[in-house]
C-alpha cells in the first residue's frame, strides 16, 4: 500500500468509510501525500499530457478569445484576469503573449490564479515570471478580488471530488471506500436518499454522479460574471448530462489504473457534467451558449491557419510537428471530441466564436 493509502487505512479503521469525495480530496491534496502536490504529472515524463502542453497554439488562441470579450466587454480599464488550476502555467503564458498585440489589453489584466498545490505554484511562477507576468495566487475562487472577470479554466473541474449514487433493489446507496477482510481499500454501499433530480423510478444498477465542489465553483463564478460583467471558458472532458454512469477513473503513466490501487500515486479524475454546470449558472443570473466541442472551438478561432502561419520559412520537420499539434487537439481522434467547452458571461454580453453568425468571421 503507498504511503497515503496506510493513512487512509487508519483514517477507516478509525471513523469508518469514507465518501469517493474524501477519497478524491485525499488522494490530490493530502499536504503530505497528494498527487498534485507531490508528483509532476504534465508531460512525457508524467501521467497525461494537456491541451496547453501539446502545443502554444492552444493559449494563443484563447488569448485572442480572451482580448475579443475584453473588447465586447468595452475595454474596461481593469479587470480580473483569472485561471484555475493552472498546472505549469503554460496557457497563461501563451495567453498573454498574443495579448502583447493589444497593449491596454495587458495594462487592464490583473492576473490572478486560483491554485492549491504549492509546488505548482512556484512552476507556474517561474513560467511567467520568464513572460515577464507577476500574478497573485489564491487557494480559492472565494478570494478573487471584485470587479468584471474574464476566466478560464482547462482540466480544472474533471479534478473535483464527485460522489456516486447507487439505485440498488433496495433503494439508493452512497458508493464508499472502506476496507475489505484483508485490509485493503475496496468499494461499499450505505444507504443515502435519492440524489437531487432522481426519484426511485430509476433502473436498478444505475449509478448518478454529484460533483457539489464543481457545482459551488460555478454558482459563485457564474453569479460574479452576471453581476459585475465578464465571461468564463470551462474546458474539460465531459458530457451534456444527465449525470449517469460511473467515470470515476484513474491514470498513471498514459494508463488507466484502479483508482483504489495506488492513492496518491496517479491522477483521479471524472468527467464532468455539463448539464448541470450550465443550469446552475444560469441559475445564478449568467448566460450560457450551446456545448462547442474542442475541436469546433479551435477550428472557429483558425487553428490551422495559426498551424500554417508559424510553419512557414521553418523546416519540414517543424512543420510536421503542427501538423501533428493540430490533430491532437482539434480531431476526433484526439482531444477534438471528447473536450468540451463552456462558455459563460454576463446576460447583456456577445461572446466571440460563440455568438458570430459567421464563425469563419469570429
Ligand atoms: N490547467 C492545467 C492543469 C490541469 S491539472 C493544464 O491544462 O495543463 C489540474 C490543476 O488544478 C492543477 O494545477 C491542480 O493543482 C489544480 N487543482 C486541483 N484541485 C484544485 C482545487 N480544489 N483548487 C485549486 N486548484 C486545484
């Protein structure tokens, strides 16, 4: 068992079982033992490799989104610039650079970061400080300071605690982790009330989903965007909703694994559902635009025109190496589907790329 999962074991033996959220908590942020905290998991040398480290074209476009609602937004003199969870600090980083070419773009942003791991902290401070950026942190999105807001957030909120909801013969259960004969972590019931929006007409087996961090997240971004003006790009892997299905999972070194075998050791993630961010923003007071899939979104913004514009006068091989970029992020086969983008904003408020008739023109 790895260091955390002895932890856990005692923390079991002790209170008794804990929720797949208290798992996931532990898991990514234990001080001691988290896998955010005390693992790098971005890259070849990691667990998975995102959208912003396959290539700069991946900031660069949404830094051109970015200074677009900026300017929906009428230039306002100052605004909150914020990521969550920004892992090495690579999307900021590009971000910013294609904002270079609007000056009072860069003199409005204040950067701010919503990050917990520490250790990411101080890569990602490195990464801007080489970008001349000096961002101020924060360990919660509670802590941003007032004012209009643009935000974004790549493969944040997959890392989120969920819970899961078991509709058995019997009634609903909570799925939890507690410990089998031998000792080891395994998967339990106990008996909960239906989920919020699930009744008892729900097949038996069927397992729900609830995400009450992600869902919290978004009420108090989404209530800010509606009150003081700006927008949100939430991109993730995911589904439109309804929440049903386990996606509880596990990687560790480009592998899926048993999410109990090795706490602490490989990144949980679930997918995140969609639906029921959007009904809470617009709960809240915010707009919110139709699912685009990665793939669209980076097409509308001129992915491969960005591709052919740095190619050029370099040789073959960088070439080949867009190319590559390109059908990483945006195909089906790649990133292209299965991410997902979010889009947000205040009621009154056009959205580049998302509200263009002509999306060759956005
Ligand atoms: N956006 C980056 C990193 C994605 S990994 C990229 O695309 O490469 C998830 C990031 O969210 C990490 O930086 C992790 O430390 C951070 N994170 C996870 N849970 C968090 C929480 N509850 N609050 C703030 N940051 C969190």
């Amino acid at each position: 068992m790895t260091p955390l999962g002895e932890k856990l074991a005692a923390r079991i033996r002790a209170n008794g079982p804990i929720t797949i959220a208290d798992y996931m908590a532990a898991c990514l942020g234990d001080p001691e033992h988290g896998y955010y905290l005390a693992r790098e998991p971005f890259g070849r040398g990691g667990d998975f490799v995102t959208a912003p480290e396959v290539s700069q074209m991946f900031g660069e476009l949404i830094g051109a989104w970015t200074v677009a609602v900026w300017e929906a937004m009428s230039a306002p003199a100052s605004f909150v610039l914020a990521e969550l969870g920004p892992g090495r600090g690579t999307l900021m980083s590009d971000l910013m650079r294609t904002a270079r070419l609007r000056p009072a773009f860069v003199e409005a942003a204040q950067i701010h970061l919503v990050e917990t791991s520490p250790r990411l902290r101080a890569i990602q401070a490195e990464t801007l400080a080489a970008a001349l950026i000096a961002p101020t942190w924060h360990e919660h999105i509670d802590d941003l300071p007032a004012g209009p807001l643009i935000v974004v957030a790549n493969e944040f909120f997959d890392a989120l605690p969920i819970r899961q909801f078991v509709r058995t013969a019997t009634g609903w259960a909570e799925r939890m982790i507690g410990l089998d004969d031998a000792g080891a972590l395994a998967f339990g019931l106990r008996p909960a009330p239906p989920p919020p929006g699930f009744g008892n007409d729900v097949a038996e087996g069927a397992i729900v989903e609830t995400a009450p961090a992600a869902t919290a997240v978004m009420a108090t971004l989404a209530g800010r965007i509606a009150a003081g003006g700006g927008a949100g790009l939430f991109i993730d892997y995911g589904y439109p909703g309804p929440a049903v299905g386990d996606t509880f999972q596990a990687v560790r070194r480009h592998q899926y694994d048993d999410p109990l075998a090795a706490p602490g050791e490989a990144d949980l993630t679930a997918h995140v559902d969609f639906g029921t961010l959007g009904e809470t923003a617009r709960s809240v007071g915010a707009r919110t635009r139709p699912l685009l899939s990665q793939g669209a979104f980076l097409a509308r913004l001129g992915l491969s025109e960005r591709a052919t514009s740095l190619a050029r006068g370099k040789d073959a091989t960088t070439g080949e190496a867009l190319e590559r970029a390109v059908e990483r992020l945006a195909s089906p086969t790649g990133m292209g589907e299965i991410f997902k983008v979010l889009a947000v904003s205040a009621p009154g408020l056009a959205l580049a790329v998302f509200d263009a008739d002509d999306p060759e023109k956005a």
